[in-house]
C-alpha cells in the first residue's frame, strides 16, 4: 500500500527543501574558498598547488543544480 498523496506531497518537499540547503552550503563553500589568499593558506600546504578558476567552480556547482531542478520538477509531476 503507498502512502496517501498528502503524505507523498510532505516528503517531496522535505526533500526538495533539503536539496536546497546542501546547494546553498555548496555554493557558499565554493564561494568562500575562492576567496581564499596565500596568507590564509596552511603552511604544511605547497604553494605552487594550481587553483581552478571561480567560474570554472561555478558552472560545476551549478550545472548539478540546474539539473536537480529538472529532476524535482519531473518528479513532483508524477507525484500527481
């Protein structure tokens, strides 16, 4: 027996708000750690270490969620 749609609805958007909070805790990370200096740097950490570009990181962090977007959207369509 599956649950009653009421029930479905609450656990989706459970879900879907959880899936927000870890995009925004990955966004800010990525955010934050771009910003990052020498100074600021371990200093057991080799300097000469390369660093991705911001927008690089950027489009990695948003290309997932674009596509969780597409996914929850799918998703609650056939919940109904």
């Amino acid at each position: 027996m599956s649950p009653s749609l009421p029930v479905r609805e609450a656990i989706f958007w459970i879900a879907a708000l959880l899936c927000v909070v870890a995009e925004i805790a990955i966004l800010r990370s990525m955010l934050r750690g771009s910003r990052v200096t020498s100074a600021d740097r371990s200093p057991f950490v080799d300097a000469d270490v390369p660093r991705s570009r911001p927008g690089v990181e950027l489009v990695w962090a948003v290309v997932p969620a674009v596509a969780l977007i597409f996914v929850l959207t799918l998703t609650h369509g056939a919940l109904r």
